[in-house]
C-alpha cells in the first residue's frame, strides 16, 4: 500500500512539478525542527501546571494524572466518542463531495466515501498525503488533474478556518471578560489582544480574497495575474461567497455536535465545564488546534490557559485527540480493500 501511495503522489507531483527552491525550504532540517521544539514547549508547560496542582494536593504528577484517568467512566465515553467519530466522517464525506461536484468532477457520495476514510489513515502521518491520495483517486477514475483537486480542498480548509473563526469570534464576544482574565494569569498568552487582532485580520483577508478571485477580474500586475491562474487556484476563481457558506452550512453540524460530545466527555471524567462556556470556548481551543504543531499541542496549551482550575484538561484534549484520529483511521481502515480496488485495480 504504502509503495503505490508514493508512486501515486510521484504521478500527481510530475504533473505540476515543485519549485526547487521551495522544495529546498519544505525539507529543511531547521524547519521540520522547529514544530517538535514548539510542541515540546507545549507539552512541558501543561506538564508543569499539572505538576503544581499535584503538589498542592500533596501527591505527584503521575498520581494525579492516574487518579484523573481512574475516575473517568470509559464505557460511557466511548459510546460517546464512537457515534461521533463515524457522524462526523459522513458529514466530513459529503461536504468534499458537493466541493469535488462544483469544481472537479461528477461524482457520487457513496464513490468518495472509501478514499475519503481511507485518507484518514495517511493523516494520522501527514495531512496532506491524506489529501493527496484524494487528488489521485480523481485523477485515476475522472481524469481530473492533481492540482485542481487539491484546489477544491484548499476551498474547504479556507470554509472550516473562518467556520472556527466565526464561531470564536461570538465566543470572544460573549466571555471576553473571562477571555480577559485568563490573559492576566503568570505566564499566560494576551489572548484579550492575539484574538481580536486574529479576527480583525481574518476579516479584512476575507474580503481581499473574494475580490482577488472574483469572476472576470485580472489583476494588471503580470505576476498577481500568473499567480490567480494558477491550476492550484481553480476552484477559488470559480466560487463565490454563496459556496463558502454552503460548505460552512454543511460542516456546522460537526461543529455543534463536538459542543455537545466534548460536554458530556467532561463529565464523564468529572471536569465541571459549564455548556455555555464550551459552546463560545471550543471553536478557539479548535482555531489553537489549527496551528501546525505536532498532536495539535496548541490546542493543549490553550485548555489550560482558558480552563485554569482544571489542568488536568490538557491530557484529557489530548486523550480526545488520539482517540478521534485512531478511529477515524480504523475507519479508513473499513472501507481499504474498496479504496485500493478502485486506486490501483
């Protein structure tokens, strides 16, 4: 499987060769670095929040994260986390099938179903391998070249950014006094001024992007023009305002639905998190996890910074965290043998 994936990405790569120079900077050593340092960072810090309210309490850290794991109702957890792992996927399937009709190919829901979750396997390493395997299986069964593909998806990941962004916005509006407060702590990150600058800069990038890419309009530089025409760009020239919200209309759901399981998984492992606070905090913890730093560890940081009495949240996000990408795997996993018959015959 895992010869056939690299020479299928070799296929789609010799379509639109990369950049030398831009090749050089993806594989520099320095660079690939420098998310490991920061993820570590990540992880020592929530380690030692952790560490002090164990000391506090008069017992060591891995006691605390024992005891913290011990009284957690696992049962009722995964009955929890199982139906929303699989909702999530056929929503998740749907909203890259009404993308791929729009822009790519006509295809059908139940034909993306199988390399869409069999693309949740190659995430577990890398994301955008996962997304590669979706260029090719188009390429292979529509003809449709690797670059204009991988257009469509660059679409949804813009549509699931100001989703989150959206979200998190109402949320810092509604708690920005705690929002605040949590700013003020030792060490902590000014997120009373890192998030309405977020927002403010997201806003104003929203509206240069729908008029760079609006229909009919060339940019008199030659090198803007050359650059919006770019296969990579296809589908953003073809949209308009009313896809993007389709597509956020469509992926809402996941959204809402992680509110409601992420509440009930607290709970379970006796964390007392408000629903109110969850509904206007998650989308930011999620914006966190959008940064790309290994095991989402932004995200980490950010449950501890927005939850302080509860430092143990940090291992439950990221107990959270693998278990979805586990299963989303064992999914993809399911639907292999259909996926390689229609990838490689």
């Amino acid at each position: 499987m895992s010869e056939q994936i690299e020479a299928g990405e070799q296929a789609v790569d010799r379509e639109t060769p990369t950049p030398e120079a831009g090749a050089r900077a993806a594989h520099s050593p320095v660079l690939r670095l420098i998310p490991w340092l920061l993820a570590a960072a990540c992880f020592y810090s929530a380690y030692a929040k952790i560490a002090s309210r164990a000391s506090s309490e008069g017992v060591s850290a891995v006691e605390y994260i024992a005891r913290f794991f011990a009284d957690a109702d696992w049962a009722l957890w995964l009955m929890t986390m199982i139906p929303y792992s699989c909702v999530f996927f056929m929503i998740d399937a749907f909203a890259v099938t009404t993308v791929v009709r729009w822009f790519n190919a006509p295809v059908r829901y139940a034909d993306i179903l199988p390399v869409r979750a069999s693309s949740y396997i190659l995430a577990i390493l890398n994301e955008q391998v996962g997304k590669g395997a979706m260029a090719l299986y188009l390429k292979r069964r529509n003809g449709v070249p690797g670059w204009e593909v991988g257009s469509s998806m660059v679409l949804i990941a813009i549509a699931e950014l100001y989703q989150l962004l959206s979200f998190s916005a109402l949320g810092t509006v509604l708690n920005f006094d705690r929002i605040r407060q949590a700013s003020s702590l030792p060490g902590a990150l000014p997120l009373d001024l890192i998030l309405p600058a977020v927002f403010g800069v997201a806003a104003v990038y929203a509206g240069v992007h729908l008029w760079f890419f609006a229909e009919g309009r060339t940019p008199r530089l030659a090198f803007l023009a050359s650059l919006r025409e770019r296969p990579v760009f296809l589908a953003l020239r073809r949209a308009r305002l009313r896809n993007y919200l389709i597509v956020i209309a469509i992926k809402a759901p996941n959204l809402v639905l992680a509110v409601v399981v992420y509440s009930i998984s607290l709970s379970l492992f006796n964390v007392d998190v408000r629903f109110g606070e969850l509904l206007a905090f998650l989308p930011v913890i999620f914006l966190a996890a959008a940064i790309p730093l290994p095991f989402h560890a932004g995200a980490l940081v950010l449950w501890q910074v927005l939850f302080p009495d509860f430092p143990e949240v940090g291992i439950f996000s990221l107990v959270m965290h693998t278990f979805f990408v586990v299963f989303n795997a064992v999914i993809g996993l399911c639907f292999l043998p259909r996926a390689n018959r229609e990838l490689f015959g």
